[in-house]
C-alpha cells in the first residue's frame, strides 16, 4: 500500500506519482540514513528508489514486510509453459513484481515459464516471461523477468485496481516530494 507521513503521500522525486512504498535497505548507503531518520522508498511506477525522512519508529509490519510492490487481489485465468511444463491455473493477486497463483502443474523454484494472463474476455491475453520464487499450499509465487511497467495494459490494469490515480506535478504540494 502506498506509504505517507503524516497523513501525506509520499510522492516519487521521478515520476512524480503518489505509489511509493517503504523497502528494505539494501546499499550501504540506504543502511547509514536510516539511522539518520531516512528510509528507502521505491515508486511502484517507475522503479525508482529514493530516500525520505522518517518521523516516528517503523511498526512490526513495516519491518517484516519486504514487499516492493502492493498486491491486488484478482481472480483471473492463465495458461503457463516452459521446458517440457505445460499448465492453466487461477492468478490470486498480481504486483508489477510479480503473482500468485492456483494450479495442480506441478513446478520447481527457478523454473522459468512464459505466462498468460487473460485481463478481460474480450482482449488478447498479457504475455510475461516470469521466475517460479517459492511454491507452497497458497500456491506459486512468480516473479515477472521484466519489469511489468514495460507492459501498459498489465500496468493499466493494476493502476486501476489498485485505485492509484496518476497526478500531475503541478497538483502536488512541494512539502510531500521526497528530497
């Protein structure tokens, strides 16, 4: 979900849009400012990491949630392949990052498949190469091998999911960019 400070957004330095969510520290740069009061942020949209301040002491969720990307809840129809691996399965909830899914295929982590996802009845379903990460009774956790941002109509169909409305830099007050 994205994240705000004291009842602000906070908005992407980039891309100016309001979905950045709190990571985990990973140079040691991001490891000194967030003694400092200032933590990693990563914008949703546009992949961009960034520093912001901190006001208050980071609560358990926020510590053990390593999620880069908020997750939707869906319940869409795909087909997978890879190798000698064929399956169809139910999607659970998507990021940008990646999904989880239902399907009686059986899958090892690391397997690569190519996946697809039927949006609506009506269009060609969305293509994406994807990773297995984990496998287990809530299903298989893919990671999407590009960026789903490069994909407009999976993008456009998180966005509008999600409930994330595009702003326009001029409608954003100068105190919630992040530095």
């Amino acid at each position: 979900m994205p994240e705000s400070i004291m009842g602000r957004q906070i908005v992407c330095p980039q891309c100016r849009q309001d979905s950045a969510v709190r990571v985990q520290a990973q140079s040691p740069r991001e490891f000194v400012a967030s003694l400092l009061w200032r933590v990693p942020f990563q914008c949703q949209q546009c992949d961009h990491r960034f520093l912001a301040r901190r006001v208050s002491l980071p609560s358990d969720s926020q510590l053990t949630d390593r999620r880069e990307y908020m997750r939707i809840p869906v319940k869409l129809s795909l087909s997978f392949s890879g190798g000698r691996v064929r399956g169809e399965g139910t999607v659970l909830d998507m990021s940008l990052g990646g999904c989880i899914i239902q399907s009686e295929t059986h899958v090892r982590v690391d397997d690569i498949f190519y996946l697809e996802i039927i949006l609506a009845k009506d269009e060609p379903p969305v293509e994406a190469a994807a990773i297995v990460r984990s496998v287990s009774t809530r299903g298989i956790a893919f990671k999407f091998l590009r960026r789903a941002q490069e994909d407009k109509r999976l993008t456009a169909f998180i966005q509008t999911r999600s409930g994330s409305a595009a702003l326009s830099p001029s409608k954003i007050p100068q105190s919630v960019l992040a530095e």
